[in-house]
C-alpha cells in the first residue's frame, strides 16, 4: 500500500481550510485544528461581518444620496418625510448570523472532503508532532495558518463596552452616537465611513499627513475629501496617547496634548500574529522581530517539513493571500507542479464607499523612479454609466510600460471596484498590452468601459488607429 501524506494545520481560516482542501483532494490525510470553528477569525470575526456590516452601511447611503437621481421620501405627516433609519441590533444579528453561516458552509465542505476538524488550540511539540487539546498528532507536514489579533497600545486597552477592538462592535446593541476610529489606516477608514453613513457621528484620528498613508495617493485624497463632505472629522497629524471612559463615554487624549471626546472608541492600530505560546521557535520555525513566521515563496519555513500561510506570516494580510499561500504549501509538500507566489500579481480592495481597489505596481514606485511607465487617470465623472448613476467621486488609473505597453498595474476608485479590477489583474498576470486590452469589448454603457478607455489612452502610435 502507498504511504498516505498525514497533514496538519494549525488554523482553520482561509491559509488553512484552502490548504486542507487541496490537500485532500490530492489523496492526503488531513487535519485542521481551530479552536474558534471553522474559517477561523476571517469568516467568525473579521473580514466576513466587517464586509457584512459595510454592505449595510452603502445601502444606507445609496438612500441618503437618492435625492440627486429623482428619489425622494414621501407620506410622512405635516411635510417631514422622514429619513432612512437604522435598527443596530438587527444589523449586527445579520452580522453575526451570516459569518455563522460561512463558517457551517466551510465546515461542510472540509467534512465532504474527509478533512478531519479538531476543535483546540494547537501547539507544535516537535518539526513532525502537534498537541491540539488532549490530542498528540503525528504529521508528516505541519501548516501553520494561526492568523493574527488586533493590535492594543499601552494606555488604550479595550473593555469591550466603550473602547473596543472591531471583534467587539457586533455586541453593541445602539448605534455609536459619537464614535471616534484611532488609526486612519485600511481598516479604521473601513470602519470609519461604515459608521459614518449608519448615522453616526464620526472622527478619524491619523498620525500620518493623511488617511490610508500607505495606499495610491489619489485615491486617499478622494476618499478623504468625500468622508469631509459627509461630515466626518479627519485629524491629520494626531497620534494617539490614551484612551481613557468617562461618565458617559470616552476621551481620547492626543500626543500634543489635545483630546477628543464620544461615545465609544473603535482601535484600528495593526494586528500581531498568533504565534506566541505555540512553541514554534523551540523547534526550529524562525520568527521576525514582530513575531511572524519567516515563509519564503513556496511557504516553507526554517524547519524542515513545516509551512506557514496567512496572517502569522506579515505576507500581504489579505484572505486571497492567506488562502493561496496555504495551497502551494500543500502542492510543493506534495511534490506538484508549484508556481512560487508572485505578490506583483496580487489584486487588493479597500471596502470603503467608494471603494479602492489596486494591483501591480504603485504611483509611488513609479515616481520614485523604480520602475519607468506611462500613466492615465480617468475621472469616473466622465463615464456615462456613472452620470446615470450619479456617481461623481472616483477614477480609473492604468499604468504600462513605454515601449511595449505591457499593462503594470492599476487603481480604480468607484462603487463596486473589487469587481471592476478584474479586468487589470487579469492584465497584470498574463502580461496582456494596452493594446490587447484597448480591443476587449467592454458593454456601453458601464463602468468597466473606463477600463478599456484607458486602455485606448495608452496604446501606442500604430495600433490606435485600429
């Protein structure tokens, strides 16, 4: 009889319930240990009620912004039609009852596959050994996929009530009437505008000159400049000191000295990963300074027949990511054909309204001079689909090289712009031209037909014509 590969991962999100699955599907023996249920923090706690509660939250808008298109309210008494309304603990009940969802539909689809699910905490004894609970299990490949939890400053620590991490938002049972987001970056601008258009009041308070400092420039200054016109405060230049309750709320106290006072505070500063406490150092796994595991492009770590995937590597915190780097580790343990991780390739979207979405290279690499490119911005103003819609904040960005025109990268700024980069990551992998993507057929009118716009700004001398 052939030897059956035995496969155990620690962590049931998307690095390693993807993993498992390819695993099993490749004839191995496998089993996931997560000690909250499957599809882990992801699916539980973060990226699934986060999305959750911002899809709530554009609708919310979409209402409040109907009065430009020809939609009003009507049948309200003595002339007060009224405004669109928020019912919070109906919203954060959908929230948590759909991740709950996700996570049974995870279940059963690793249960249909034989993927065997051990609800504990894991913890590596040995390279080839995993205590998970009372449990000791032998392994000829460990995948480490234990993710990350949000970062708590010194001064600052979440009681669940009035200071809150985001895993804490989904037990409120009102509506923040004064909600102060600490850390301008993806995920306090996620939440930042979210509870902004639900009806709260909103203050965003960034360290950096501006929000999203890390991000397209462009893109950060139409986010903010729309988030200003909804009302939100934006506190440039302004770290946080502390935090601290009050009688009826909280004050958060700023480096030079100023403070800011609500209802409740939202902490956005970061995520370390889950790697402490689990004996990965004691056994060769090498870690960094902030306690990520050290992956290289194929997962591998420093000890031999143990991978690493997602969060608990730093890799680009994304769950597309996580849950690829958990397949090659699964096809290079294997023996399979493997393509290392190309993190060029990789598309990104910021869930804000409206939304932000990149992929390949940066403005910011391109002006620092590493990588030389032609570039266009088209202002989603000028779109027809978007005047009918009424969407007037945004753009499309498409960068190629000179001569060849082979498509870089892109950023689009618009509603749903995690659908509409598609199109450009698609580019990006298969190192298609302006040219070829120019000739693509794009339905009129759409959005997606900025895309292609671009495309034909781009294209060079000899073929425009065509």
């Amino acid at each position: 009889m052939d030897h059956v590969t035995r496969i155990v991962i620690i962590g049931g999100g998307p690095g390693g319930y993807e993993a498992a699955l390819v695993a099993a599907q490749l004839g191995a023996q496998v089993t996931v240990v997560e000690e909250d249920g499957p599809g882990g923090a992801c699916v539980l706690t973060d990226c699934v009620p986060s999305k959750t509660l911002i899809a709530t939250s554009v609708r919310k808008q979409a209402l409040l912004d109907a009065a430009s298109v020809g939609v009003h309210f009507t049948g309200g008494s003595d002339g007060d039609v009224g405004r669109p309304g928020v019912d919070m603990p109906l919203v954060n009940k959908r929230v948590k009852e759909l991740a709950q969802a996700q996570s049974g539909d995870v279940a059963a689809r690793l249960a249909a596959e034989g993927v065997e699910v051990v609800k504990a905490k894991g913890r590596l004894v040995d390279p080839q050994v995993v205590r998970a609970g009372d449990r000791t299990i032998r392994a000829d490949v460990v995948i480490i996929a234990t993710g990350a939890t949000p970062r708590v400053i010194p001064g600052c620590d979440p009681d669940g009530e009035r200071i809150l991490t985001w895993r804490q938002l989904y037990d409120l049972n009102e509506l923040p009437e004064q909600l102060i987001v600490v850390g301008s970056g993806v995920t306090g601008a996620e939440f930042a505008g979210a509870y902004q258009s639900l009806g709260s009041e909103v203050t965003l308070v960034s360290s950096r000159d501006r929000m999203m400092p890390n991000e397209d420039a462009d893109a950060a200054e139409v986010l903010e400049a729309v988030y200003r016109r909804r009302g939100m405060d934006v506190l440039g230049r302004s770290r946080a000191a502390s935090v601290k309750r009050t009688e009826h709320g909280v004050v958060v106290t700023l480096e030079d000295g100023r403070t800011a006072e609500g209802t409740h505070c939202l902490m956005t500063v970061g995520m370390v990963p889950n790697t402490a406490g689990m004996g990965l150092a004691d056994h060769g796994v090498k870690l960094d300074r902030n306690g990520f595991v050290v992956v290289d492009k194929v997962s591998r770590t420093s000890a031999p027949g143990v991978y690493a995937a997602g969060d608990c590597t730093g890799v680009l915190m994304l769950a597309s990511v996580a849950a690829m780097q958990g397949r090659i580790a699964v096809w290079h343990a294997l023996g399979e054909a493997v393509q290392p991780i190309r993190l060029a390739t990789v598309a990104s979207n910021i869930f804000t309204d409206p939304e932000i979405a990149a992929v390949g290279v940066s403005q910011r690499q391109i002006e620092a001079g590493e990588i030389e490119a032609n570039v266009v911005k088209l202002p989603l103003a000028t779109n027809a689909r978007a005047k009918m819609q009424g969407f007037n904040d945004g753009f499309v960005k498409l960068f190629c090289r000179p001569n060849t025109g082979i498509v870089l990268g892109g950023v689009i700024v618009a509603p749903r712009a995690s659908e509409l980069i598609l199109a450009v990551s698609v580019a990006v992998y298969h190192r298609l031209t302006v040219d070829q993507l120019a000739h693509t057929f794009a339905v009129y009118p759409s959005l997606s037909g900025s895309v292609t716009e671009a495309a034909r700004r781009l294209m060079s001398p000899l073929t425009a014509g065509i």
